[in-house]
C-alpha cells in the first residue's frame, strides 16, 4: 500500500505551530535537546511561511497589474 503524502499545513496552521514551538521555548520546560530540535523546527517552518507570504504578495501584484492591464507588475508594499 503506498504511503500517503501528508498535507502541507495552511499559513495559519503553520503559524500557531511556530507560535507554540516559541512559546514552549520561551517558558523554559525543555531541555536543551528538546529545545534545539525545536529551534530547528521553527527556523524551517519560518522557511515555509516566509515563502508562502512571498507567493501572496506576488499574487497580490500580479492581480493589481491585470487589474490596470499593465504589461509589468508593480511591487505590492504595505503601509506602516
């Protein structure tokens, strides 16, 4: 029976994990081991959320250049 392919978590799926994955960190209940595999953990799904805002945004500027009918997109920023 082949093995079935786990589904990639949703942004916000992969974020409360982050989130937990900090939060257990933060309160000081894991050993080092525990809290370096962790670490590790969280650095590779900051990865995976990092590319996933990155894939939005392009969508974002392809979406608003299709919407002016402009042959380049222009780069979406946000306001601060």
């Amino acid at each position: 029976m082949p093995a079935k392919k786990k589904a990639k978590p949703t942004f916000e799926e992969g974020l409360e994990k982050l989130e937990a994955l900090a939060s257990g960190m933060e309160d000081g209940s894991m050993a080092l081991e525990q809290a370096l595999g962790a670490y590790e953990e969280g650095m590779a799904l900051y990865g995976e959320l990092s590319a996933m805002l990155q894939g939005a945004q392009q969508r974002i500027e392809q979406i608003r250049a299709g919407a002016r009918d402009e042959k380049e997109a222009t780069p979406f920023e946000v306001e601060k």
